[in-house]
C-alpha cells in the first residue's frame, strides 16, 4: 500500500508497519542504553523533522502509529517525574503534550466563611 500524497513529498514511511518497527528500534535503544525518550529522538532516528512527525497524524493510516509513539515517550516523562528523576525536565516535555500547570487561589472569611467588607468613612470637621 502506499501511502505518498500526490500534492506533497512521498512519506518516507511507505506503511505502518515500517514506521513501528523504527520506531521500536529508537525506543529499545533508548530503553537498553538508558537514555530519556524524546519526540526529538525519535524523529532523528526516523530521519524526519520534528514537524514532519507530527504532521504524519493527519495520515489516516500512520495516525494510530504516531499517536502511539508519541504516547510512549509522554509515557517515559511521566514516570520521570512521578520517580523522582529530573522533575523540571520531565515538566517541560510534558507541556509539551498539553499537560499544564494549575493553580487555583481561593479566599475566605472568618472560619472558612464568605468575605465580608466593610467601609467606615469618617466626617472630620476642619477648622476654617
């Protein structure tokens, strides 16, 4: 089956197939030489551009491939974190899976009560 668009460059990955086991390949290296799994790394070990990758999730037939890719690697920075390796690094990629930080500010009164306000104005009278 191939998968090249007539309107741009041929895919460098004719199936899903081809495309999983380089992807396998960069994940086991990784895995065995116990390096950090990145988008980046795995789009050079695919010998694309970083946006190449990404963009091969709007193929129909690589889509499930990508997404699982990119899932494994999301996969990798949260365990990162969760273990207590490089938290500030394992942050940074997953913002960048659309994770986000939340903060959220709540204020209360008295014994966890509304906030209540109140204004005093004082009429002082002035010598004149």
């Amino acid at each position: 089956m191939d998968l090249t668009n007539i309107m741009a460059r041929p895919y460098r990955y004719k199936t899903k197939e081809e495309l999983e086991k380089v992807c396998q390949d960069y994940f086991d290296e990784c895995i065995s030489g116990e390096h950090p799994l990145t988008i980046t790394g795995l789009a050079l070990r695919l010998n694309l551009s970083r946006q190449t990758l990404l963009n091969y999730e709007s193929n129909d037939k690589l889509m499930d491939t990508v997404k699982r890719a990119k899932l494994v690697v999301e996969n990798f920075a949260e365990r990162q974190l969760l273990s207590g390796g490089n938290a500030a690094g394992a942050i940074f990629a997953l913002k960048n899976f659309n994770w986000t930080d939340k903060t959220e500010h709540e204020q209360y009164g008295r014994d966890g009560g509304a906030m209540k306000y109140e204004w005093t104005v004082e009429v002082v009278k002035t010598r004149g």
